[in-house]
C-alpha cells in the first residue's frame, strides 16, 4: 500500500498557530492589567464578579496562559507529534471562554 504524501499546511494555516499566541497573550494582557488595577469589572462588589471561590480576571489569566501555552507549546519544542493534542486542547478551552463569556454576558444584559 503506498504511503500519501503528507501536504505542507499554506497560507494562514502555516502561521495559525503564531495568530492564536498573539490573541491569547493580549487576552492575558488585558487580564492581568485588569488585576493590576484593582478593579474586577465596572460592577465592583457584584456577586457577578466571581465565578465560584475565583474572580473573573484571575479565571482569565489562567486560560489565556493556557491556550498560549498550547498554542506554542509545538514550535518551541520541535515536536509536531502533540500537535494535534494540542489543537483539541485548545478547541476545548476555546470553546469553554466562549460559553463563560456568553453567559457574563448574558448576566450583563439582561439580569443588571
């Protein structure tokens, strides 16, 4: 049985993973400043601030040094092998950001 030939990835799926590790590190950026500041959201002592015993700014530094981590994890250490273990983390944690964020959200409009 002949083996295929395995395709180099082009255009934006050749720097994809460097696009996620430049938004995660803003993400983690703009979190830990919101920490630095004092100020965990413009609803100061809301029960809404908290997401269990942690705060939302912490929770999010927290994932956003998550997915940088699994999105760099793979060039730094030169092995495509846990590329695509990887890659399901961080549509895990992608997908996990987005249902917390929509349900702030959602707590934002409608019950505030």
């Amino acid at each position: 049985m002949p083996r295929k030939r395995k395709q180099q990835p082009q255009g934006i799926q050749r720097y994809s993973r460097y696009f996620i590790a430049g938004t995660a590190s803003a993400g983690l950026l703009l979190s830990i400043g919101c920490i630095a500041k004092g100020s965990s959201s413009p609803l100061n002592g809301s029960a809404y601030v908290q997401f269990g015993a942690i705060s939302i700014p912490s929770l999010g530094v927290l994932a956003y040094a998550a997915m940088l981590l699994l999105a760099v994890l793979p060039i730094i250490t030169k092995h495509q092998d846990i590329a695509g273990k990887t890659w399901l983390g961080m549509f895990i944690g992608s997908t996990a950001m987005t249902v917390l964020s929509g349900n702030r959200l959602y707590f934002m409009f409608s019950v505030m």
